[in-house]
C-alpha cells in the first residue's frame, strides 16, 4: 500500500486522487498534520499524522502494511523566510523520520521532493545542469540541498530506495498554493477572473522554470516506478517542462481575457526569485527514466481558465 504525508498541500492532495485512480482507493492512504477536503476524505483512508512525530508515521505504516511512502509535507520557500527555525525542523526531521524508517526495512521505497530552491545567487542561470554550484540562499534551499545530500548518504550506505526530484514551480487549479514565490503563476489565474486584474509580487522580468501540476505528477509516479538500477541519481534529478516571465503569463491570458491588467508590485519574494535559475537543464531525467512534459504555456492557461471558469461559477 501507498502512504502520502502531506496529502492535503498542492501536489499533496492531486498525487493522492491520481494514485488511488492508478491502484485503487484503498490502496492509498492519505495523511496530514490537518483535517483533509471531503475529496479526500470521502475518496479512501485519511489519517491524521504529524510529519515530525516518528511513531505516529510508523503507527500507519503498520496499520495499513504500507510499502511506498511519499513524503510531500514541507514549508516553501516564501513561509519559510518568515518561519526560518519551522521550516527547517519540519523539513529535516520529516525527512529524517522517513529515511530511518526505510533504513529499518519499514518503508520499501520511498520519494522526497526537492526543489530549484536547491540553487542559489552563484548557481549559472540558464540551463542549470544537473552538476552544479548550489549555494541556496532561502531556509527551503538550503533544508533542500542538504535533504538531498542525506537521501544519496542513506542509498549508498544503507541501500534505502528513496528517489528525488528538483520541482520547478508547479501551477493547479485544484487546491489553494502553498506558500512558495512562484505561487503568483497561480493567483494570476484567479484574479483574472474574478477581477480582470492582478498585481503581481515579482517584477514583470522574473524568469522562472515552472510545470503544470499533472506533469510534476506524472513524473513523480514514473520515477517510482522505474527499475531501481536506471534511477542513477539518488540526490535529486533536476525537472523542468517550461520557463516564463510574468509578463508573459500575463500576455497569454490576455489571448482569452482581452481586458485583463497586469500591475507589477516586489515584495520580498523578489530576492528568492532572483537567486533562482532561468531554465533548467533535465536532460538526465528524460535520458535515465524517458521523462517528457505535455503542458506548454498555452495549454497552461487554457486548462487553468477553462477549470477555474467552470469552478467559480458552480460557486
Ligand atoms: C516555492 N513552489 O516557491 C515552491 C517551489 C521552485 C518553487 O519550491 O517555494
């Protein structure tokens, strides 16, 4: 059985509806530190669990025999200014309780997501490699760069099966964004039509790889189902599909909403946006495990409006 911790964040809540689609309701439980939305709720088991508490993770496992775990609890990079001491007990000793409880023989395998946050101000900007410079320059990146460096330590010296993904900044519909400084790519679409306008906290200029949600989604299942010896890279394969600017995002709805406003307004989230990468290169994962994203920016738009047309006026 499958165990999702985090299950009501962004990627969370989407990557628990679409395994249960895969393998069945019950085969997916779904876990928080907070009640779930009835779509999760009513779709297959919900348990309350703290991400940090060791015995309340390991209390599950046992109670459903749970073999893959996917640990997708964390505070993004733009809470986790504000929260610095959180973000980094939470991130860390999530991550801790997990690869222990693989390194025990209680998880087979298991998926830790990291992030382009893992790259700082010395990264090269466009088409990062996979091998680079990383000196983050938020709490996220840097509880990321050394989740990442733990992940390969606990492979290599306990042979536990996590595998890692670096996400650029992931647009849904779905559920309300978590936190990050790319979640002004999903505000946008919300604001576009419930007031035909948007200020956007980071200036019009701000390049950044980003993903639509069932792409991230889509990689995150293959990676998990590859064979073990083609997963070659056990800190983190670096993952991308496009990279816009906002001006752009802005340019693209416009094509649907023609009176639609963009107002440019940096707040702090400019800085993290600044010390991000432009592009990324993730020929390694399309080489290793044949990844290939389907969204380009026009299909973003048109799938974002097009449900959030649809879900705003059954409101
Ligand atoms: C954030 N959405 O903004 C997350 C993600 C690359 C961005 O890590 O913090």
């Amino acid at each position: 059985r499958i165990l999702i911790i985090g299950a009501c964040g962004q990627i969370g809540t989407e990557l628990t509806l679409k395994l249960r689609k895969i393998n069945g309701e019950k085969a997916v439980i779904a876990a928080d530190i907070r009640k779930g939305s009835k779509e999760l709720t009513k779709s297959g088991p919900f348990e309350i669990v703290n991400a940090m508490d060791y015995d309340s993770i390991l209390k599950t496992i046992e109670k459903y025999k749970v073999t893959d775990v996917y640990l997708m609890a964390a505070m993004l990079s733009a809470t986790g200014e504000k929260y610095p001491d959180k973000a980094w007990e939470l991130n860390m000793n999530s991550l801790f309780n997990v690869l222990n409880l693989a390194k025990e023989g209680k998880i087979k395998k298991l998926f830790w997501p990291s992030s382009i946050a893992v790259f700082g101000p010395t990264t090269p900007k466009e088409n990062t490699p996979q091998e680079t410079v990383m000196e983050p320059s938020t709490v996220y990146g840097i509880s990321k760069q050394a989740g990442e460096r733990w992940c390969e330590y606990y492979f290599n010296k306990y042979n536990v099966d996590v595998r890692s993904l670096r996400y650029p900044g992931i647009i849904s519909w779905k559920t309300n964004p978590g936190g990050g400084t790319t979640d002004y790519a999903i505000e946008i679409f919300h604001k576009a039509i419930l007031k035909g306008t948007y200020t956007s906290f980071l200036n019009k200029n701000s390049k950044l790889p980003m993903m639509y949600m069932d792409d991230a989604i889509d990689a995150t299942i293959k990676i998990m189902d590859t064979a073990a010896e083609k997963v070659k890279i056990r800190s983190s394969y670096n993952l991308a599909a496009i990279s816009f600017t906002p001006e752009e995002i802005a340019n693209e709805i416009k094509t649907k909403i023609p009176a639609f406003k963009i107002k440019y307004h940096s707040d702090f989230r400019q800085a993290i946006a600044d010390s991000w990468p432009k592009s990324i290169d993730d020929s390694r994962a399309r080489s290793d495990w044949d990844w290939q994203h389907k969204y380009n920016l026009k299909k973003i738009s048109q799938t974002m409006l097009d449900n959030l047309i649809l879900k705003y006026k059954s409101e």
